[in-house]
C-alpha cells in the first residue's frame, strides 16, 4: 500500500470517529422535545437526518451505539430503522444486530417498548426480524396478562399486526367482544366486571381505572382517594399537582425515591409546603443520598454545589 493510500485510509479513519462522536453526542442529549433554543419538530428533524447519515454509512457502529448508554428515545429510533432496512444488513452481521435490537427493546421502560412495536404497524414495518421481535418481546414479559390489560389496544394491534399466536385467554381477552363470558384469568374477569361495576373499579391498575371511572361518572376526588393502593410510585409523583387542584392527598413514601427524583419532587412544592415540611424532607434527602452513595464505588472528597439562578434553568 503506497504513503497515499495509508493517508487516504487514515482519514477515513478519523472523519468516521468524528461522525461517531457527533452522533453518540447528539443521542446522549436529543430528547426530541421542546427545548429552550428550540421546537421539537425542529429538533426531531435534525435527528432523524443524523440518524440517516449514520445509518447508511456506519451501519455496524450505528447498531453497536445501542450499547453505548443513548437515551431511550434515540434507541427506539435506531431499532425502528434497524428493522425497516433489514435487507441491507450483511449476513455476517445479522445475528449481532437481532440481539442488540432485542436487548435494547426489552431493556426499555414498558410504555416505550409498547409503542416502538406499535410504529412497527404504523410504519408497516413488518418483515420477518421484526414479527420475531414482537414475539420475543412479548414472551419474556413476567406478567404477560397485566400487560394484556394495561396496553389492551395496543398490544391487541400488536398480536394482529406480526400474526402471533396467543397463549390462554389473551386471544379471547383481547378480540371476543366479550362473547366470553367468566374469564378464569383474575386480571381479566376484573376488568371485564368494571366495566359493569363501578366496585371493581378499584382492583385494576390505575391507569385502566381511570378510563373506567370517567365511564362510571366516579367523581375524581373520591376516585383518586380510593385508588391509591393500586398506584405506582411515579403514578402518585405524576398526579401530586392536579391531587392539590382536587384537595385530595396522596400519600408517597419519600424514603422510596431516588436522589434525583426526590430532588425534583420537592422543588415542585410550593415554598410555604418546603418550609413546613422541612425536617421531613430533608431528612429523605439525607437517606437518599446516604443509599445512593453505598451504591456508587466513589469516594468522596470536597463537594461543591453549583446552582445556576438563569432563565434557562427555570424552563
């Protein structure tokens, strides 16, 4: 190989790292959200051609950037346009991106997994690779019949758009209409009674009892004072603001919080709640800072804390 070619080679070498560096950047930090200096539709834009450039020139790196610790909504975008170009895949390469793609759709919170296979139908993505991941994804799910209810429309899409094979009572569950009438399933039979049932409500997971109380007309306050027991953690952080608007307390465990959420929760109180209950709060920081420290291998020295007061930060 000649001096210029090796020069050539080397280039090439180093525009690539660069490329890679950009885009591992941008899908550390791009949410596809409003942000301060910027819309979202802006911003989605702006990623997708980054996204595409990639793709189609470093498809290997692009697929291993899945391991690289990117944000969950620009892993959902890589396993979406991974599957939609499954064709261009080299043979040698097939087996290591299947396993990315599913370890990082299962490795997802639920409510984005759900809706990257739902993009599958919307996008009529639907060779063979892709049924096979909506199939794996829904056999490794722990509690498939929870999933069934909670996601009923959309896993209900699901099932129908990659011709998979039910297990049970899911197909039944799923597409009988109600022609059958006791399900031995519990989950199930619960949520086929509430819709009869204003009672049986309140044994469902919250986000299926809230559409069920609208349909019953159970006022909000006395629904949401009822349900608590069937709400998850962060559903009761997410309903702390409208809980004040219907004077109806909810009751969180700050001990169970992380550091970080913690924080945000408390900086959402207004300044008079934050001064009375001061010793509370503050002692739940302190127990989770203490926690997250025994679960870091670091030990700390000096600590300084940098707060920024700008217009920025309050947006």
């Amino acid at each position: 190989m000649s001096k210029t070619d090796i020069n050539r080679a080397n280039q090439h070498q180093q525009v690539a790292r660069e490329d890679l560096v950009m885009f591992i950047n941008a899908c550390l930090s791009c949410t596809g959200q409003r942000e301060f200096y910027g819309d979202g539709y802006g911003q989605r834009v702006s990623i997708d051609f980054l996204h595409d450039y990639i793709l189609g020139n470093y498809r290997l790196l692009y697929t291993r950037t899945l391991a690289a610790g990117i944000n969950h909504f620009n892993q959902a975008q890589i396993i979406l346009k991974l599957l939609a170009t499954r064709k261009h895949t080299p043979p040698e390469h097939r087996q290591e991106e299947g396993a990315l793609i599913a370890a990082a759709l299962t490795a997802l919170p639920p409510q984005r997994g759900w809706e990257v296979l739902q993009q599958l139908r919307k996008r009529s993505i639907n060779n063979r690779r892709s049924r096979a991941i909506a199939r794996d994804y829904l056999q490794q799910k722990r509690d498939i019949n929870f999933d069934a209810v909670k996601y009923r429309s959309k896993f209900r899409a699901i099932a129908s758009h990659a011709h998979l094979t039910l297990p049970g009572e899911l197909g039944n569950f799923l597409f009988g209409k109600w022609k059958q009438q006791v399900y031995q399933t519990e989950l199930f039979e619960t949520f086929r009674q509430a819709h009869y049932s204003a009672q049986a409500v309140y044994q469902l997971p919250f986000t299926v009892a809230e559409g069920l109380a609208a349909k019953h007309g159970i006022k909000r306050e006395v629904f949401l004072s009822r349900i608590q027991e069937q709400m998850t953690l962060n559903e009761k952080l997410r309903l702390q603001s409208s809980a004040n608007r219907t004077e109806v307390e909810i009751d969180i465990n700050l001990g169970r919080l992380p550091l970080t959420r913690l924080a945000l929760y408390i900086l959402s109180l207004p300044l008079e709640a934050r001064k009375q209950q001061w010793d509370i709060l503050n002692q739940a920081l302190e127990k989770s800072a203490a926690f997250t420290l025994r679960k870091s291998p670091l030990k700390l020295g000096r600590v300084a804390a940098v707060l920024d007061p700008t217009f920025r930060t309050s947006t």
